[in-house]
C-alpha cells in the first residue's frame, strides 16, 4: 500500500473516533439529563403525595359553617371538643381535628333530632378525612378504652362495745380491683375482686370474686345478667346505707323507664352472709330471690316502694320468724327531699310480715354535702336516727348494728384527691330491753381510690 493512502486513512480513522468520542460525551450527558429529570419528577411526585397526604392537617377556614355547627353540637353535650375535653373557638382547627369531633358525634346515642341533622352535615363534608382517619381513631379510641381498671386499698378500723361486756376491736385491711370491659356498643362486663386481712393478726387472704356480671344498656333500658350487687332501693343514695340488704345476688335484673323507673330481680342468694337475721345458717345454704323496685327521682324529688322476698328450707330454722316459715317477705318505703345543692331530708321504713317480732326497720336522716373523691377539701356529714329490726336482712351497718335503735353520726373528708377519710359515731340500745342494753360503735375510714 501507498504511504499517501495510508495517511488519508489514519486521518480518516482519527476523525472518526473524535466523532465517536463526541457522540459518546453528548449521550452521557443526555443520560445524566435523563436521570436528572427522572430523580426531580420523582421527588416532585413524592412531595405531590406528602403534601395530598397532610392536607388533612390543613385549617378549616374561620368562616367555614361548620364551626357553627360544631359550637351548637358542643353547647348541647354531644362532643366534647379536643381531646382535652375543651372546644377552643377562638382558633382554627384542622380538618383531622374537625373528623375527629364527627366522629366521637357519630357515635353518640340518643343524640335530638336537631343534632342529628347537624352531624349528617359536618359526616358528609369531612367524608374523605372520615374515611381515611375518622375510623382508624375510632377503632384506636375504641381499643384503648377497651378493659378500666378501676380500685381502692383501704383501711378500716371498728371498735364496738355492748353494754357489760368487754369492747371489739378491729383493724382490717381490703385491697379491692374493679375492672369493666367494653364487648360492643351496648354490652360491657364488670368484676370485683376483694383481698383482705385482718392487721391485728397479721393473716392471709385469697383474692376473692365478688361479683361479676355482664350489663346491657339500651334507651330507658337496662339488664343485668351474673352475680351482681343487691343493695337495696334507699342504699342507693341515703347516706347512712341500705335498712334492707347491702349484699350480693346471682341472676338476673332488669330496668325500664328514666325518671319513673321499674327494677326487677331474680336469682340466688348466699344466707351466709344474713347470719345476723336468720341465727345459726351454714355459710353455703342458698335461698330463692324476687325483688321488685318502683323509684321515682327527678328534680328535688325522690320517692319510692320496694318488695323483696327470699325464701328457702334453711329458712326454717331461723329464729327471727314466726314457726315453720320458709320464706321471707319484705315491704319498703323509701323517700328524699333536696332543699338545696347541700341539704337532703331522707327517710326509708321497712316491715318484715313473717317476723315473730320486731318486724319494723326504719331511718330518718338529715344529710349536708358529700366528700368528693376528685375535689380535695370537699365533705359531707349527716345525723340519723336509725332502728335496726328484723326487716334489716343484711343491713348496712357500719355504724348502727342489728337489732338496736338510736343515733348515728357520719362525716366524710377528702385529703387529698382520690384520698377519702370517714368517720361514723353510733349510740343507743338494743331492741331487747334489759339493764344492760346500750351499745356504742366507732368507725374509721381511709380510703386510696385509683
């Protein structure tokens, strides 16, 4: 080969690779463009999506109507605003925080008509933030609040002294649990739990059931299905306690209506624990329950007539009724006038138709204020006049005692939030009369609510 063709074709050569060498740049350099573009349009995508992601959190605007509706749904008691338990109106809140309210509104019952309406309105303008928020807070709120554990370790001490014998003493220690757990939106269930031991001896105590019960609640409405409380009508709300029974029962119960209000209950009852009434019964014999409640309570008002009948072979053998009795029938009165906030007059009368004696029971008390766990510094105290007969079946009796008759004192004290002490100071007779009938009781209180 020539040397000219040869230079021509090296030339040619090199100029060829330069173009490839420039090619080669300007493909990488649209390649980085590429990548470029691609990585911004990513990132612009992402932040697209943050920013539709957060637009919940972002102000309803001042005039927007439903800070209205939510002003009216608040003054009615139907949300209760943040999750403070505040509305503060004078601010902008968000669109997550207006579906939460909603939501809580959605989920009132017996909520007027009105409000009904209102909350359609705000459920409908808040969809979306309900759909993708409301429910999650919802379903964490519901879960969260599923099982309360409620309790209180308290001291008790009593001392007692019967006129010619020598006086009682006792200090007792109760630790007591209480939960309740939502099952749905009508049904929830309930416990308590009791260990306690007596400090003057230093013993041991088994944790022991109480009660448990499963409870529906439905407009004007409720049923009751377990071992549950039986404290009778007046105990319910007179200071002093229950003339009747302050015990427990297995079965059922049932309520109906809302200021004039029907009770109904069925089952079985434990005697062991109405030793006082029916003398010497072991402490496993049961006896058939009926009670029926009439109770009336609105304004200052509160009145009402109760039946109660428990009835058993056992029965028999109890030395406070007539020969050959196996059953118990109780008929009862109970009544209370608030004059103001602090001053009650309350009463209760109660007679036993099988008793052989002392049929009657009866209490009379006048009543101020009331401690208030959660307000410290709040108290109450009441004067009573109670008489303890054979109508007491299982009576409250931390202060007056089975079958006396006199005045009872009481006062309560909070000292401190959740710290409740109380006091109460019996004097009187026995009802059967002798030279040596007084009787004294002192009792004393501290209790640590949680």
């Amino acid at each position: 080969m020539r040397k000219g063709n040869m230079d021509t074709s090296a030339a040619a050569r090199s100029f060829g690779n330069q173009i490839l060498s420039v090619l080669q740049k300007e493909e990488i350099l649209m390649k980085k463009t590429l990548v470029s573009a691609l990585a911004t349009a990513l990132v612009v995508g992402a932040a697209s999506t943050t920013f539709a992601a957060a637009n919940p959190f972002s102000d309803v605007p001042r005039d927007h109507w439903a800070y209205d509706a939510v002003t009216q749904l608040a003054a009615d008691g139907v949300v209760e605003g943040y999750g403070d338990g505040t509305y503060r109106g004078d601010r902008n809140i968000t669109r997550y925080e207006m579906a939460q309210m909603v939501a809580k509104a959605m989920a009132k019952e017996n909520v007027p008509v009105s409000d009904k309406a209102l909350i359609d309105r705000l459920a409908a303008e808040f969809a979306d933030e309900l759909n993708n928020l409301g429910v999650r807070v919802t379903k964490l709120e519901r879960n969260a609040d599923m099982v309360k554990w409620n309790g209180k370790l308290e001291y008790t001490y009593t001392s007692t002294r019967y006129e010619g014998e020598r006086r009682a003493n006792e200090d007792k220690v109760v630790f007591r649990l209480e939960p309740s757990a939502e099952v749905n939106n009508h049904w929830h269930v309930n416990a308590r739990l009791d260990a306690g031991y007596n400090m003057d001896k230093d013993d041991n105590s088994s944790v022991e059931l109480k009660r448990a019960w499963a409870q529906g609640d439905y407009d004007d409405f409720t049923v009751k299905l377990g071992k549950m409380e039986f404290t009778t009508a007046e105990g319910q709300y007179q200071a002093p306690g229950s003339i009747v029974a302050d015990r427990e029962f297995s079965g059922a119960e049932a309520s109906f209506g809302k200021d004039l209000r029907l009770k109904l209950q069925a089952g079985r009852a434990n005697l062991g624990t109405y030793e006082d009434a029916f003398g010497f019964i072991h402490k496993h014999d049961t006896a058939n329950y009926q009670g029926v409640e009439l109770q009336y309570e609105k304004g200052s008002l509160t009145a009402g007539a109760a039946y109660y009948r428990l009835g058993s072979s056992t029965i028999k053998h109890a030395i406070s009724l007539k020969p050959d009795k196996d059953k118990v029938n109780v008929w009862a009165l109970n009544g209370a006038y608030r004059f103001d906030k602090n001053i009650a007059l309350s009463g209760a009368y109660a007679q036993n138709t099988d008793a052989e004696a002392y049929k009657k029971s009866g209490q009379v008390s006048l009543e101020y204020k009331g401690a208030d766990a959660a307000d410290k510094g709040s108290w109450g105290a009441y004067v009573s006049y109670r008489h303890l007969g054979n109508a007491s079946l299982a009576p409250t009796d931390d202060g007056a005692l089975f079958h006396t008759k006199g005045i009872e004192l009481g006062t309560n004290y909070t000292l401190w939030n959740n710290v409740v002490l109380s006091a109460k100071y019996f004097k009187g007779k026995t009802l059967e009369k002798s030279a040596d009938d007084k009787v004294q009781k002192l009792f004393g209180r501290v209790e640590f609510l949680f």
